[in-house]
C-alpha cells in the first residue's frame, strides 16, 4: 500500500498543493487544475470577502461546496451556499461567486475542458464578462 509520500501520477489529493496546473482567478481566488481527456477539474480556494467576475462561457459547468459557505450567483439568482451543495451551470449562462466572512474551497467541473486553463495564468481566460 503506497502513502501520500509517493503518489502514482493517477493519484490526486485535494490538499496535496504540487499538483495540478495553478491560476490566480481574481484577488483571493486561486486554482489549481487537472486536465483530463473530456473534463476538467478546478480546485478552488477562495479567501473570505473575495468575489470573481460575473461571467460566461461556453463549458458546461458543475460546482461542488467542499467547504466553507459562498454566495453563488446565476443568471438573475443568488444562493447561500453551504458546505456540501453543488449546483449545475449549462454552457452560456451567466455566473459567479463571492464569500463573505468565510472563505471557501470549491471543486468546478468543465466539460469539455477550457482551452485557456490548460495553462497557468491569471483571470478567468475567454470567458465573456457579464
């Protein structure tokens, strides 16, 4: 049985921070990604009274509260999220996040992967500000 020391590369863990390609999103949001063939998976930390852009782009999304509380936005709807909710974001649709005075870690899931968060950078790449 392997420990944490010596991850096979197919392994992954969520607070393991050397994997996974990294993204400032916004001041106090950042990522780290993982590409796979036909999604992609976003690990990402936001600090308390963060926000990142409303936006868009065509990416099916999910997103999964792993911790935390944020308030998700989607088209003309705001939601208090709690620690295990996870919401669904169809390709074109209008989103965002903020937290307040407590920070978050979500997990998003693109399908197919963003183009853009193949590489390490900053901003949310293409996606169309709305």
């Amino acid at each position: 049985m392997s420990d944490n020391k010596q991850l096979p590369d197919w392994i992954y863990n969520i607070n393991l921070e050397s994997k996974g390609i990294t993204r400032k999103l916004a001041d106090g949001i950042n990522t780290r990604i993982f590409v796979g063939e036909n999604t992609m998976l976003s690990v990402v930390k936001i600090e308390s009274n963060s926000s990142g852009n409303i936006h868009s782009h065509v990416e099916e999304q999910w997103g999964f509260l792993i911790e935390g509380e944020c308030i998700r936005i989607q088209g003309d709807e705001e939601f208090k999220a709690k620690a295990g909710d996870f919401w669904h974001t169809p390709s074109g649709v209008s989103h965002g996040i903020r937290t307040e005075s407590v920070g978050a870690v979500v997990l998003d899931i693109f399908s197919p992967p963003r183009a853009e968060y193949k590489n390490a950078g900053e901003g949310f790449g293409q996606a169309q500000k709305d």
